[in-house]
C-alpha cells in the first residue's frame, strides 16, 4: 500500500478514537483491496458504543473517506435489511475489509463469519414479485416509447429505468446479489453473456432512438 495510504489510515484511526468510542474499525473499499484507480477512496465501517448511526465523509491526508458509524445491533440489522433488498452492502464491505482495531468486546471474527454468509444470500423472487417487476420494466419501456418522437428526454429517463430495472431483476431472478454499481455490468456476464452485451451497447449509445431499439431487446430476453 502506498504510504499516503497507509498515513491516511493512521490519520483516520485517530479522528474516530477522539470522537466515537469504537468497538472495532473495519477498513475497506478498492484500496484494501488492491484494485485502486487515481480516484479510489476508503470506507471504513466503524461499530461503536453508541445508540446513533452516523455517516461521515472527510479527507484524511487527501484521500477521500466514507465513514460509516453503527452500532452492533444495526450492524445485524443491516444484513436482515439488505438481504431483503438483495443488496448486501454492509456485508460486503466486512467480509472484504480488514480490521484494524478491536477492542474485543464483540466477536469479530464471528461478524465476519456472518458477514461472509450474507453476502452471499439471496431470496430470489416470488411468483408475484416476478410479476411485479416485469410489468413495471414493461411499462418504462413502453411510456418511453410513447414520447420518443416527442420528449427525447423524458425517453431517454425511461429507457434507463427500463435497462436498470432489468439488471436488477436478472441479478434477483438468479438468486445472485446484486453487485455495487461499478461491478455490476461487468459481472452480469456470469449470468447472461447476451445480456451483458445489449446492455453495454445500450449505455454506449447516444442516439435515443438507438437506445430504444437495445432497451427493447434487453426487454425481448426477460420474456
């Protein structure tokens, strides 16, 4: 890790003892895990003793940090939360971080455990459910094809809701969690390589009309 990081952290470390009374502070994000760009900043979950839930973004020696304060009952109560929304962030975050203070009045190695379980998890859909979404990404596509010729920017609104809607439910429809945005069309081509690439031209398209005509196919492969 370069050492501005590596600062950073140890600058971070103290601001949070001074103002929480931490139980443990994960460090996480694309730096711990050695997949960082030029833009890349650290979150870093911190469980204290407190009954609030706080988030805080500040700059440690330049670099860009997300802090995420919670208690041990929200902690758990996030996984339940997202598990239900099929997006698993708290639980990726611990499952990926790295611990960098523990003052063992929790089990973290047991948080970890259970973060690594529900990150996994997925419930799936119901019948209606399913239901509930193909209608819904249907709709989008059809109100944006009644303004195409006249509203391109109200279609093109649409038309992203549709293709967003769609990876959604794919991911969901596969009992897969859903990714972070940064990782999410790059990894629908595990579940379906023809609609990870209507989905990339999609988002490569600058002709409204052109997004139409790939937001319809994407729609063709979820009947």
């Amino acid at each position: 890790m370069e050492e501005r990081y590596t600062k950073c952290i140890d600058e971070a470390l103290v601001w949070i003892h001074a103002n929480y009374i931490a139980n443990a502070i994960f460090v996480c994000g694309r730096i711990i895990r050695s997949t960082a760009n030029a833009n890349s900043d650290f979150d870093i979950y911190v469980i204290h003793s407190g009954e609030y839930r706080q988030r805080v973004q500040k700059f440690f020696k330049g670099v860009p940090c997300e802090i995420f304060i919670n208690n041990i009952a929200h902690t758990q109560a996030s996984f339940e939360s997202e598990l239900k929304s099929n997006r698993p962030c708290t639980a990726h975050m611990l499952d990926t971080g790295t611990v960098y203070f523990d003052d063992k009045s929790i089990d973290v190695s047991a948080l970890v455990a259970h973060a690594q379980k529900y990150r996994g998890l997925s419930l799936g859909l119901t019948t209606q459910q399913i239901t509930a979404a193909k209608y819904s990404i249907a709709l989008a596509f059809e109100d944006a094809t009644d303004v195409l010729e006249t509203d391109e920017a109200s279609a093109k609104l649409l038309l992203h809701k549709t293709v967003s809607e769609a990876i959604t439910y794919v991911y969901a429809l596969n009992k897969m969690p859903l990714p972070g945005i940064k990782s999410r069309i790059k990894t629908l081509v595990d579940i379906d390589s023809n609609l990870c690439d209507l989905v990339k031209q999609f988002y490569s398209e600058t002709s409204v009309p052109a997004q139409h005509n790939f937001a319809g196919q994407v729609l063709d492969t979820l009947c």
